[in-house]
C-alpha cells in the first residue's frame, strides 16, 4: 500500500506546541516559587495563630469568665462571640478532638497492649495527609476571620490578629510532619 506524497510531506507546525510547553512550564516554576510557597507558609502560620488565639482565650474565659485580653467585644456581642470561639475550635480540631478517631483508638483500653510508640503512630495516622490537613487549617482560618469581619468588624479582626501573634497555648496544631517524640506529645495533649 502506497501512501499519497502529500502524507510524507505534511508537518504540523512546531512553534505553536513549543509556546504551550514554555508556557505551561512557566506556570509551573510561578505556582512553585518561593514567593508562593512563603504565602502558604503564611497561610499555615496564620492558621496555627487563629488555632492558639482560640484555645487560649476559650481556656481562659473558662476559668475566669471574662476575656482576659478583650479585643473590643462589648457586653452584648459577648455571648455571640464565644459562640463562634467555640464553633471555629470544633472545626479546627474536629480530627483531633476528644471524640475524634484519633483520641477514640488512642484512649481505647483494648489497646493498651501495645507500646505507647505504636499506639500513638497508629492512631495519628487516624489523621488526613500533612497536605490535606494544611489545606484543610487554611480554609478553616480564612472562614474564622471572615466571620470575625461579618460579625463583629473589621476593627476586632485587625485587634484580634495583633493579639493572636503573641498568644501561647499548650494545644497545638497538628500542622508539620511529627517525629515518634512529638506524635506521643501531640496526641497525649489533644487527648487528655
């Protein structure tokens, strides 16, 4: 079977594919830069922040029954303010929390034959992947501070974001790859 001469002659030009691969390339190199890996950074920080602002000002109006470092929250918006402390801490730590599966396997007395490394290794994996937790953490923090702004104003987002760069709790986020050391320390504080 012959082929016509016009098969052995046509070629699609190049420099259209070779423009796209540039530019997909591009793209790549820009979503991986530095400049976007320090606003994820920033975004996991900010997330961490939110997470310690929350747990240690519910701690502390727990114990006191008074915000001990009060952004501007008046008498009446107390209550409607603890209210969304409380919602945003369930959702940060919905994985984590005391009646997590984590914390489920973890205090289960079933398993207290097995070593406290490989109990604790089998119940942190109980949590998503370190990206989808990320992720997860950002999304959480960015809704936080939106209902901040729609609830109470921009002014108590802006003081709250002041306070929660200094404010220190012993809960953590889980927000890094653990070694053994700190998987034990993690699960111990978030499930006792």
């Amino acid at each position: 079977m012959t082929r016509p001469a016009s098969f052995l002659t046509y070629s699609k030009p190049l420099i259209p594919w070779f423009f796209l691969c540039v530019k997909v390339t591009a793209l790549g190199l820009l979503l991986s830069s530095p400049a976007n890996s320090q606003s994820a950074q920033a975004g996991i920080e900010s997330a961490r922040q939110s997470f310690t602002y929350i747990t240690s000002t519910l701690n502390a109006f727990n114990s006191t029954g008074r915000l001990v470092k009060n952004p501007g929250i008046d008498g009446a918006d107390l209550e409607a303010f603890i209210d969304v402390l409380d919602i945003y801490r369930e959702q940060f730590s919905s994985s984590f929390n005391l009646d997590s599966s984590m914390c489920q396997f973890y205090l289960d007395s079933e398993n207290a034959r097995m070593s406290l490394e490989e109990k604790a290794k089998i119940a942190f994996s109980f949590l998503a992947d370190l990206t989808s937790r990320l992720d997860r953490f950002e999304g959480v923090d960015a809704d936080f501070q939106k209902t901040l702004e729609v609830e109470f104003g921009s002014l108590i987002l802006e003081q709250i974001r002041r306070q929660k760069l200094t404010v220190v709790s012993h809960q953590q986020l889980p927000t890094s790859d653990f070694g053994e050391a700190a998987v034990i320390t993690f699960i111990d504080s978030a499930c006792s």
